[in-house]
C-alpha cells in the first residue's frame, strides 16, 4: 500500500484549521475511500473545537469519527499548561519572551506523543497503516512534538510492529500556514466551522498565539496580488 | 542527573512480579528519595492487579500513586486483543502457534507506546527524568513493544523535549523472570500481593501463558541448587 493514496486513512482532527483543510483533501482531492477521523476531549480550555471537528466529519462523510474523552491528558498535566490549567493564563502572542517562543506555557506536555500513540492504536486495530497528522511546523512559536525530527522517531518505533505497521504522514509539515489555507480555499473548506482560539471563549480573543497566527495566515493567504 | 541513582523517578506499575520488584528495588536498594507510581485501568480483563499494584505502592511509601483510567485504551482496540475484548478467549500458552507467538492474542494495540506517553507526560508534570519501566525482553512469547529496540527508539524521541528530557529506564530488559525474583526474594517482596494471571478470575487459572510464565520463574528462581 502506498501513502500516497491509501485505501483507509486515519486522520486526527481537531476542528482547527490545518486539521479540517487535511480531512477535506483527503476525502475531496485523494478521494481515500475509508477514511476514519478520531478528536480528543483531553481538558482542553477550547474543547469547543471538538463541535467544529463534529460538523466537518459529518459534511466529509468519513466512514467513522470517534470522540475519545481522555480528561487525564490534563490531570496528568497540571501545572504544566495553560491549554489544560485554570490557573494558569493564556498568554498573548506579545508576552511571550523569545525563551518561550521554542516551548511556550500553552505546551502540554507530552500531549503529541499520548493523542498519536491513542490514533495509532485505533488505525491498527482498524487495519489502517496511514495517520493523517496536520502538524505544520513552521508556526510562530515552537513544540518539539511538532517537527520532522518528533515525526520520524516515532515513525522508526511504530515501524517496529509486527503485524500492522503504522505510519504517521504529515503533508504540512513543512508547508506555511497561508498555504494551507490556499489549498483549502481551492477544495472549498468551510473556515466559518473551524476553531483556532485557545481561550475557548463564546468568540475568538484575537490576541492569544493561536488566533494572531490565524489572522496572520488568513490575510496572507487572501491578500490580493500587488501587480 | 545520572539515571542510575537520580533524586525523583516515576515508575509504571501494574501491579504483576517484575514492575513490583523493580519498585522495591529503586525504594530499598537505590533509595531514591522522591518515588511517584502510576497506574493503568484500561479496560484490561485482569484489573485486579490495580489493586495489588495499590498494596504495593503504600507499602512502599511512594511520594504519590496515580490510578488513571483509560477506558478509551481498552475501546479503541476492541476486536483487536484477547486481554480487553470480551468475546475474545485468552489461549493458553498451549494454544499459542509459533507464529502467534511473536504477536500473540494478548497482545494490546500499541499499548505500551500510550502508557509510556502517559508515564512521561506525568513525570515531565512533576519535572521528573527517569521513568521506570519493568519491561523483560526474554519471555515465552512476544511483543515488540517490550524490545530493547522499542525502548531505544521511544527514548531516542522523547530526547527532543527542549525542557525536561524524560528517559524510560528498563534495568530487567534483558535479564530472565527468574532473575528479577530472585532479587525480588533478597529485598524482601511480598509476592502474594502482586497478580500475574490474564483471566482476572477469583484465583489465578495456571493455564494462560502469563500464569504459566509466572509458575516457571518462581520454580526455577526458588529451586535448590542440585550440589
């Protein structure tokens, strides 16, 4: 079976953008005919996203979305995140020293590794080699389980499987977030339903890392041609 | 901080003979002062070893016992393992073919990758390096995810986190199962608290590869010497 173009596909989806733009490209552009979609509630402040990851499974008609609640993800991580701790703020993009910047207090530690370790299991329990995973790593800020080398390691020890040897693909990784959302405004995704801010407020803050980021790429990606 | 005596560990414990031993091992023998356990209830057939697993802990003296349950393990990997699916029967060890042997039945999709995630999120939570793991390379049967491989390959990707570098320790990898009962016996551990058998049943059935496993270590490790 080539990754190019799989019978079946797992895909992790958040109900962000990069996720939502991956899952209509493999329904529309790849057309994989066995698609599988699993999200995470794991104590996230915008659990909201999961409603988002909902209707965009729904309108891809993938064969199957499971909703795992995983509350221990943030149990376990108390006191080491603001994505999962009450008592500890989101920052801004503008507070974040350039320290920071390279594993910022959104980090959850670890968070990566347990949610693709969970996909994995569910795609080789479904005789699926291929994850679909839409990790971009050139964002503003940076999480060590969001880069190539973080993606090839646990690549090397899936391989080791005996039976149902798992692959973690990440199309995006190296793409920029304004391409993605140019390839997604070429397959027609839905942005309206999709969720970016960490806060997880009734809107978007505007000012938290995740929505600068958004806004940044949106307008970079709609921005007309200078000439 | 060396890794063979460090000031804090996490250990996993499921509550069976090696992750015990190695428990009693690191709070007797290298007295390591700040010990924190954890523990799994992922929809296993023999939960009941959770509760040896929380004997043993007190005993101990650990710092703290997480009990975590994970129900979705257990619900992602349905029709797929013997130890969590339940109209799937547990072999014996006779029932087991060679070729079955390298992955049998019991074996847990991806398991071991989604409890050792766990394991570091919670040892990076608490700032913790060293994460011990009572994995034994030398059983009856295999799992590729209990390979000196496997381990090299999880460390070799944890090793990218640009804070707290979390490394899982395994000192009974390549040791026999009678070894670590014998050294088990010179520290002093109570065996009759801890749980082997697959089944979970009242008593142990003696016939499930783990069960018979378990019997011939503690006939070899307890044998008299012949002169």
């Amino acid at each position: 079976m080539s990754v190019e173009r799989p019978e079946k596909a797992v895909v992790l989806l958040s109900g962000g953008v990069d996720s939502t733009t991956l899952l209509v490209y493999l329904s529309s552009r790849l057309r994989i005919p066995e698609i599988r979609a699993i999200s995470f509630r794991y104590g996230q402040k915008h659990v909201c996203e999961v409603a988002m990851a909902e209707w965009q499974a729904q309108e891809a008609g993938v064969k199957e979305h499971r909703i795992v609640d995983v509350p221990h993800v943030g149990a376990l991580t108390q006191g080491g995140s603001a994505l999962t701790d009450p008592s500890i703020e989101i920052p801004t993009l503008q507070q974040l020293s350039d320290a920071e910047k390279t594993q910022p207090p959104t980090y959850v530690p670890n968070r990566n590794m347990m949610l693709l370790s969970m996909a994995a299991a569910y795609a080789e329990s479904t005789q699926t080699e291929a994850v679909y995973y839409g990790a971009q790593a050139q964002d503003e800020y940076g999480y060590w389980d969001c880069t190539t080398d973080f993606l090839e390691r646990m690549n090397s020890t899936l391989a080791l499987n005996r039976k149902v040897a798992v692959r973690v693909v990440a199309p995006f990784m190296s793409w920029r977030k304004a391409d993605i959302i140019r390839l997604g405004d070429e397959l027609g995704v839905d942005y309206a339903h999709t969720w970016t801010c960490y806060r997880g407020g009734d809107q978007s803050c505007g000012t938290c890392p995740s929505c600068v980021e958004r806004e940044r790429a949106f307008v970079e990606a709609r921005r007309e041609p200078t000439i």
